[in-house]
C-alpha cells in the first residue's frame, strides 16, 4: 500500500443511530443523505467514506461479535474536525457552548505547534477535536 495515494477513513460505530446521526447532521453541521438505516456517511472536504458511522449493532451481527462500547468519555481515540481558520475554532466554541454541547474544553487553545483547537463528547462519549493550523 503507498500511504500517498491512500486515502484514509473514519467510521463510527453508533450504538443509536437516530441520536448520533442527528448530532452530527443538525449540531455539528455535516451533511449527510441518511435514509434512517445502520449506516451514514457524512460528506466532507476531505472525499468519499472520509467520516462514516455504523450500527453497533449491525456490525456485532455482520462479525458475529458482542460490542462492548466504552463507558463514559471514550478516550481510546479522537475525530479531527478540522476548520479553515483560528477565528473559525473560535466561532465554533461559542456556536457549541450555546448549544449546551458537551464541551471537554473551557476554551479554544493555541498550541506552541501552531494548532488552535478545542475537545467536545459526541452522545456516546467519542472525543471530537475541532480545530485550525491556520491563523489567519
């Protein structure tokens, strides 16, 4: 596989679509064309099957498994929501915190690396990092 021409995606597994999707449709602001099924893509910059959620549950059936979802704030890995600028970051904290989003952050940071970002929960406890390297 060539890392360059691979194109890399994330896939969510939902344990309740009807409350994930909308999360990320109507407060995060994605784009979807969701029919209600067990499976949604969101439509990004970054191209096809860039972001993606699943059914918990349709995918344990498919593998044969038994999912055990993490409790609480699932820290075992993090979304990049990345945006065109810092003042957007900034925009978007404030646009979140009046939506009573879970916020994970008090406030945007601007790392000494030159990422300005801040931390939300998703309904199931997935760590979303929404944030910029450009500040203009």
């Amino acid at each position: 596989m060539d890392g360059k021409k691979t194109r890399t995606g994330t896939g969510i597994l939902a344990g309740d679509m009807a409350v994930m999707t909308p999360f990320y449709r109507d407060v995060l602001g994605l784009d979807t064309d969701w029919d209600g099924g067990d499976f949604a893509e969101f439509h990004t910059a970054s191209g096809d099957l860039a972001l993606f959620m699943y059914s918990r549950k349709a995918f344990s059936e498919a593998f044969g498994l038994e999912y055990q979802p993490p409790k609480g704030l699932n820290t075992s890995f993090e979304i990049g929501l990345w945006l065109p600028s810092y003042a957007d970051v900034d925009a978007e904290f404030e646009r979140l915190k009046e939506l009573g989003v879970n916020l994970q952050s008090d406030a945007p940071i601007t790392y000494p690396f030159g990422i300005r970002n801040f931390y939300v929960a998703d309904p199931e406890g997935n760590l979303l990092e929404i944030g910029s390297r450009n500040p203009a």
